[in-house]
C-alpha cells in the first residue's frame, strides 16, 4: 500500500520532536489565555497560576480543566468570556445541537480556519484520498462543522466535491454511479443506509461503483458496520476502504484526527492538540491499552481555545508506533461513546458500541433499536431487530440472549420487527432510545 504524506515533515517526525514543538506551543498559548482570555485569566489568578508554571509537558496538569458546563455558561454567545480576538475578527461561529438549550461554540479567525483547512487536508492524504479524487460529501452543511469541514478542504488536496448534504438518497445513488465519485465523506450511519440500499437494489458494486475510500465520522460507530460498509460498497476490492475520521465543536470540528490506511484507529494530531487521558471518576492519567476519557489543549487556536477541555469521549489509545511512518502520532481505537451516552442498566454500565458490536455480528440483523425504559419497574430493556422476511428467526433470537448474557451481562426482550420498519439515518443516528 502506498504511504502518502500532506505534511511530511511533522507527520513523519520523530516523537521528541512533536514533543518538543508541543512544549514550545503549550507555553505560548497559556500565556496567550491568561493575558487575552478574560475567562482563564480571572480562574489562573484566582487559583495562583501562572505561564511560568509550564517547564514540562506535564505541568498541564497543575491547570484545572474546562468543562461542556464552563463553555454554556461564560462562552455564550460570540464565545463569551473565552474570546481571546476583538469580536470582529472572527470569520465565523459553528455550533453544536446541545440539547440543553445553550449550544457549544466553536469559532474561527482567518488564520483558525486556515489551520482547520490544512488539518482536515491532512486528514484527506492520510485517509488514502489524493488529487482528481471525486468526493461526495453526505455530511449535512450548516452549523454542524462535517458538511462545510469536508468541503474547502478538499480544494487544497487538487480533489472535486460534490456538496450533497443529506436526503434524496435514491437520487444520491445514481450521482454517484453517473459521476464517478471515489470517495464519499458523511456520518457511519448515512453511509451504512446507503449501502445497505445499494445491496438491496442490487447494484454491481465492481462494475457500475467507482467508491474506493469512505470517511465516516461524528458518532460512535463498530468494526461490524466497517465491514458491512466495505463489503456492500465494494471498496476492499478497490484497494480502498471505511476509514474514520474524528473531530468535535469544541476542538475544531472535524479534522482532529484521522485513521491511516492500515485502518488502526484514528491518528490524533498532538502537534495541534496536546492529549491526555484520564479516568473519568478519579481525573488521574490512565496508560496507552486503557479505557479514558480525552482530554484536550489547543495548541494552535486565536479565537476561542480551550485548556484541558474534557471531551466526554471515551477511547483507548494505541501507542505503538504505525506502518504509516507517522509514528509520533498515538492511534486512538474508535470513540467507543460519550461519557453522556453510557447506559446505566441494573448497576452495569453498557456502552452503546458494545450493543452495536453484539447486534451486527450476525448478518442477518438489517436494522436494530434499543429501548430501555427506566419508567417502568423492573426497567424494560428491549432490543428490536430487522431481519429478511423469509428468514427463521428463533436460533438467531436465542443466540443473541445468550450473548447479551454473556458478554454484556443483561438479559434483554428480543424482538423481531418488519423489515424496513425501524428508522434509517441520513445524519447522525439515534439507535437507543433511553427513557427516564
Ligand atoms: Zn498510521
């Protein structure tokens, strides 16, 4: 397979480099907030802190962290207390769909944008994608950062785009086959609703598909959809396949992270943000091979950057230096959920890719939902599967007990629905449904 580079230099650069470089940013830009952020300038004097502090790498942690809670309140609107810019130098503002009623902001300088361009280029070459490369671009365009994130970006690397957004997805199947694209960027989730369409209206993916790399990214996703998505659009035998891409508001949308050819898990981009992992209840660091939650420190951001920001995601992080070369860029192994999304079940916690993972092994499921409703006593935890019309499904129900049983400790209601009957997503999915 062939290796190929957006920025040489810091991709291929030794460990002690990128450190190096991280140290000399990290310093910066804690002088940076504490002179130009009324929010951390007010919380570091408050707490006794100061720029002269960072000597190492790992005096990031004599600073508190920031929370989802800290942004609602002080960066709301025009980024509120955290804007380190006059307000007339920020190009634009993105936004996330809190749920809570106050969004996250993400917001931009020229240069800020520039540097996520660059980032989400790199993203591009590390996912396989090179110049004349047709994109369709299915994330949905607005103030969500997928749709508009993947789109700029794919001028610098010489590409085409197409800037479909999401829906008419029929339509969306045909510009693919007419247009040749080569690569389609959107949510797992839109991706596996096509695909599966594509398998259904029985098209030969061989001779009338051209897909060869797909980019999804913005939710928690399993190898089990990667390898229907491969499979049904025929991208491993085009030498191509489903490689994740990772980002967030808060961070600078897409961009953050991408997973290299070898499909390992996604590279996170330490040059741009400084990561740490940690145990979501005690705060300490966990080791590489250990589940966290991430932590992140721009490095590079004028607008609105952020110190210690706790994500939410969980991940494990993958140390071993990769066959890509890019060997001083950690892996993250797949966002296996949101600290918000784990269900508390009975005492046990169950993440939503375990659910996904135990589910989608067997082929014959299509479709599945999960409904735990916590209203009722004893809780309801059912599982609703689709399966073709014709098939018996008694076996299949009886082994997905078991493992459910075995491997996730719950013994759910297994029920099975009409074909075509559970939802299909054209952005991001709401598989389980929790009721409280
Ligand atoms: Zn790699």
């Amino acid at each position: 397979m062939e290796v190929r580079y957006w920025e040489t230099q810091i991709e291929t650069a030794p460990r002690k480099a990128i450190e190096k470089l991280q140290l000399k940013r990290l310093k910066h830009m804690i002088e940076y907030v504490y002179w130009k952020s009324p929010f951390y300038g007010r919380k570091f004097r408050e707490l006794g802190l100061h720029p002269s502090d960072i000597n190492s790498l790992g005096d990031v942690r004599k600073f508190p962290f920031t929370t989802k809670d800290d942004l609602r309140k002080h960066g709301y609107p025009h980024g509120g207390e955290f804007l380190c810019v006059p307000r007339e130098e920020v190009v634009c503002w993105h936004m996330s769909s809190g749920t809570t009623g106050v969004p996250i902001l993400g917001g931009y300088t020229r240069q800020d944008y520039d540097t996520w361009m660059n980032l989400v280029a790199r993203c591009y070459v590390t996912a396989g994608v090179k110049p004349g490369d047709i994109i369709m671009n299915i994330y949905g365009y607005g103030l969500f950062t997928g749709g508009l994130g993947l789109h700029e970006s794919a001028f610098l690397i010489g590409a085409t785009v197409i800037p479909w957004s999401t829906g008419r997805t029929q339509a969306l199947i045909k510009s693919l086959i007419d247009f040749k694209a080569t690569v389609m960027s959107g949510t797992p989730s839109y991706q596996y609703y096509i695909a599966s369409l594509v398998k259904e209206m029985g098209i030969d993916v061989e001779r009338d598909l051209n897909l060869r790399i797909t980019i999804p990214g913005a939710e928690m996703w399993t190898e089990e959809m990667r390898r229907r998505i491969e499979e049904w659009l025929g991208l491993k035998a085009k030498g191509g396949g489903a490689r994740d891409i990772y980002g967030a508001t808060e961070l600078c949308g897409p961009g953050a992270g991408q997973e290299c050819i070898y499909e390992k898990g996604f590279h996170f981009w330490i040059d741009h943000f400084l990561l740490e992992i940690i145990d979501p209840k005690t705060s300490e660091p966990v080791e590489p091979g250990e589940e966290g939650e991430m932590v992140f420190t721009h490095l590079v951001k004028e607008a609105t950057p952020l110190i210690r920001y706790r994500l939410g995601d969980i991940t494990i992080l993958d140390d071993e230096p990769c066959e890509c070369g890019r060997i001083a860029f950690p892996r993250c192994l797949r966002v296996r959920a949101r600290v918000d999304d784990v269900i508390h079940f009975k005492g046990i916690k169950i993440m939503p890719s375990m659910i996904q993972e135990t589910i989608l092994r067997y082929k014959e499921v299509l479709e599945y939902q999960v409904v735990v409703d916590k209203t009722k006593l004893p809780y309801d935890f059912v599982v609703k599967i689709e399966v073709p019309k014709v098939y018996e499904s008694s076996l299949l129900v009886e082994k997905l007990l078991n493992d459910f049983k075995n491997n996730l400790f719950i013994e759910p209601k297994i029920e099975v629905v009409e074909p075509g009957s559970l939802p299909r997503f054209e952005g991001k999915s709401k598989r389980v449904i929790v009721k409280e």
